[in-house]
C-alpha cells in the first residue's frame, strides 16, 4: 500500500471516530454542566425523557437521526464546558434530575 493510500487510511479510520458518544457517565456530566434537565435534552433531540435517562445510564444508545443531533449537543457542551467532558472515576451517574415523567 502507498503512502497516500495509507494517509486516506488513516483518514477514514479517525472520521469514524465523530460518530462515537461519549461514555454515558460523561453525557450525564455535560448535561448538568450546562444546567440542563433531561426533559431539556430529550425536547431538543426529538425524544421522550426516558430515552435521555437510559442513553445516560449505557442502558441504550440513540439512533439516526437522534443521534447526530445529540452528539452535535454533547460536542457543542463539552466545547463549552471541556472540564466536565473528562470521566472522572467514582462519580455517580444521576439517574433523573427532573421530576417530569415521559
């Protein structure tokens, strides 16, 4: 294999990268940087809240389009907050911060 054909490798290999989430622990830790409720989270992706508590808890994972759109949020937020985009061992991961059902 050349050398440009390798560097188009390489390429392909870190733009697959974009379409990966942070850990569930770090996607909780985000939100509430932000000050953000997952009822916040779930009307701006499209979904109901229970969806944001198990994408949070790794019980799920969103799907297309969902998940462009929260990972362009969780992208935008740890931008805004890079501190709390580091997972940071032993911290609990809030199940539910608001009292809205959905």
């Amino acid at each position: 294999m050349s050398d440009p054909d390798r560097l188009k490798q390489v390429d392909a290999l870190l733009d697959g990268l974009d379409d990966v989430l942070p850990p569930p622990r770090v996607r909780a830790q985000l939100r509430l940087a932000a000050g953000l409720t997952q009822q916040d989270v779930a009307d701006a992706v499209g979904v109901k809240r229970l969806a944001v508590v198990r994408w949070e808890l790794g019980k799920s994972t969103p799907r297309r389009p969902q998940r462009d759109v929260y990972r362009h949020l969780l992208k935008r937020l740890a931008e805004r907050f890079p501190d709390a985009a580091e997972a940071h061992e032993g911290m609990a991961t809030p199940a539910s911060d608001s009292g809205g059902s959905g």
